[in-house]
C-alpha cells in the first residue's frame, strides 16, 4: 500500500501537537513536513518542548514557512490561525495540495464540505463540483465546540426531529492556543465571551447537520442559541445541551439512542475511530474535564454525555457533553477525515 506524505501547517501550536502524536506510527500517513512561523529553522521537539512530549521520530525535523515550495506532501493539514489560513491555504490549493483544514477560513463556503466523519461522510461530494475549477480540493472540519455538541444531536435528530437547542459552554484554556489566555484574566476566573464562537457553533452546527440535495447542502432549520464561556482548566469542552424535540422522548431509549450511534468510521474500522462515538455516563456527577476527557478505545475521541434527564416535559431533554477539543474536535476529527478520504480514493491524484 503507498504510504501519504502529510505536511501539518501550524504544527508547533495546541492543536499542531496532537496531529503529530496522532500521525507517528499511523499505518497510512507519514509526516513529511512540519510548518511554524516563530519557531522556523528550530528542530520540532526544541519548537515544542515547553507544549508536549513529543514522539523521538519527530524531535529532529526542521520547522519550516508554510511555503509550498518547502511543502512535499501528498495531503497538508491546516491548523493555522484563522486570521492567516485563508491566504496560506488558497496558496497550498493553487499548488495541488489536497487540504484538509482545521481553521474556519473556508467552512461556511458552499462547495467545500464541513466534516464530522460519523455525521456526514456524504458532504465529501462536494469535493467533486471543487474539483472542476481545480486538480485539488479543501475539506473542513469544525469549530472544536461544534464538534460536540453536532456529534451528541445526530441521534436526536434522527429519532426524535429537533425544534430548538440551547446550549451553554465551558471551554477550556488550550482552545485559545499558545500561549493562550493571559493566566491573570483566567486564573480563579471565568470569562463569559469568546470571540464569534457563539455564531460558529450555531452555523456550523447546523451545516454539518444539514442535507446535501443536487450539490448543496441546505442547512438543518432549528435554532440553535448558544453562551459561550472560557474556564480554567486544560483540556475538554463541557457543554450544557437543552434540546426541543418534535416527538417525545423516553430517557431510557435515548440513552440507548446514544450508546448505539455508529458511522462509516466504525463500519470502515479507520484506524483513529473509537468503538463508541458517544459514551454515556451514569454517574450523577459526570462528565468531568479531568476525569473523562480521555475515555474510549482511542483516547480524547469519543465525546461523554451524562446526566441525561428530562425539561419540564417529555418532549424536551437535558443533557452535558464533554468533548477533547484538541483531539476530537481538532486534530483527531481531521485525521479521520483524512482516513476516510484516503479509502474513498480521494488522496490519490498527487
Ligand atoms: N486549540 C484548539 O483546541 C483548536 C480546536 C479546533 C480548531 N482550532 C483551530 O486551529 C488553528 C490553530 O489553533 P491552535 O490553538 O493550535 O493555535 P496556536 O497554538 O496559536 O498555533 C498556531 C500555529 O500556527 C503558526 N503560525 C502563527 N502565525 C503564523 C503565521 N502568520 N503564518 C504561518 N504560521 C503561523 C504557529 O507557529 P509558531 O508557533 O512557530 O509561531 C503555530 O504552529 C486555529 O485556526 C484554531 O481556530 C484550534
């Protein structure tokens, strides 16, 4: 089987790090190049040293400009910042790269599918109308809270319909990437404001959620209001999900609705798929950031959902969803996307 040369742009930050601990020893992928901005000309574990351990395979790579002609790769991953991403990726497309891209530069723009591979492998179709301006093609996946909560209302959606969902969040530090969240403003602090995630969770989720017809997807109907805050602690989203549903609900059956979601990832046994996309807790004080986040077969990428219960009637239901926002709903979420890319024939142009 030919081996895929990945180039990661961006790979010295919060997310960059977890692309490669999830890409050293991947059956399919072999990291080729490792881009940066500060820490150009310095070797990979010195760039990185005070974020992550690092695999020894990938301590002496140079870090180089997100530059194609520095790039060899058959597939770059993007997880730069979203105020750089869009010129530095259209760059990487104009040169061939197929991009599978972490960054909100291009989500919301109609041809290019935004992908939770459990959700809506379907979307990748669109790759093919990219595909007549183009030889190559961006896929994008979501904002790291999107990915959460989408993943936890697919199979509400599908068994129940859904009116309306609002949702409160509890996002952790390493979200803002590096360094972050000056420590004086988080520190034994919460901070109720993170810059246009509320808009990000509400469109994204309802274009993942959304049915692709005749080369466009339309996106799901129902409101989607969400409060977004950032709180100390390290890693995980906790979310607070209210969600109107069009028939009634019994908790039981959702819990079980829960338990047995499964994908194309599962059915195809991609080797970043967790056995169970969505485990649910019963204990009453669960999810915990500290304690949860890292649940499943492949640890930080299946989401935990607990304390299901009913609002104040049956066709409404309460729930926490805490998800690995680095693993899940970055790094891991696009390396699956790769996968399934890469079975669907799609990485082999280059
Ligand atoms: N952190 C998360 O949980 C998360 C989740 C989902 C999506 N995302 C998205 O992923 C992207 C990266 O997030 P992050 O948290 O990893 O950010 P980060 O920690 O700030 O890392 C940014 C990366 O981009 C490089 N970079 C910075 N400025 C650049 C420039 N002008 N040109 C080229 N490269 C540049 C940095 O290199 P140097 O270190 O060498 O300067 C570093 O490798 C963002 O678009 C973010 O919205 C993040």
């Amino acid at each position: 089987m030919k081996t895929i040369k990945v180039g990661i742009l961006g790979s010295t930050g919060m997310a960059g790090v977890e692309y490669v601990d999830l890409l050293v020893g991947h059956p399919w992928f072999k990291i080729s190049t490792l881009t940066g901005k500060k820490n150009v000309g310095k070797k990979y574990g010195e760039a990185v040293r005070t974020i992550k351990n690092i695999p020894k395979e990938v301590e002496d790579i140079e870090v180089v400009e997100p530059d194609p002609k520095q790039v060899d790769a058959d597939l770059v991953f993007s997880s730069l910042p979203s105020e750089v991403a869009r010129e530095v990726e259209a760059k990487f497309l104009e040169h061939g790269f197929p991009i599978v891209s972490e960054t909100s530069a291009f989500r919301m723009e109609p041809n290019v599918p935004l992908i939770i591979p459990e959700i809506n492998p379907d979307h990748l179709e669109l790759i093919e109308i990219q595909k007549k301006d183009r030889d190559s093609f961006i896929v994008t996946t979501p904002n790291c809270t999107a990915v959460g909560l989408a993943l936890s209302l697919k199979p509400i959606l599908d068994n129940y319909g859904i009116e309306k969902v609002v949702v409160s969040t509890y996002q952790a530090v390493t979200g803002a990437g590096f360094p972050g969240v000056p420590s004086y403003l988080i520190l034994g602090n919460i901070i109720p404001y993170i810059k246009k995630e509320e808009e990000k969770v509400s469109s994204e989720t309802k274009k993942i959620l959304g049915r692709l017809d005749r080369g466009k997807i339309e996106h799901a109907k129902f409101p989607i209001e969400a409060s977004c805050a950032r709180v100390p602690t390290i890693d995980g989203h906790l979310e607070a999900v209210y969600v109107e549903t069009e028939k009634n609900v019994k908790i039981d059956e959702v819990i079980e609705v829960f338990r047995r979601f499964r994908g194309e990832p599962q059915e195809l046994n991609l080797p970043t798929a967790p056995r169970d996309p969505i485990i649910v807790t019963d204990l009453e004080d669960r999810p915990q950031p500290r304690l949860d986040v890292m649940s499943g077969t492949k640890p930080g990428m299946s989401i935990v959902v607990g304390r299901v219960r009913h609002g104040e009637s049956n066709n409404t239901l309460k729930y926490f969803v805490l998800s690995h926002n680095r693993i899940r709903g970055a790094a891991g979420v696009a390396v699956l996307t790769a996968e399934l890319l890469f079975v669907k024939g799609y990485l082999e142009g280059r």
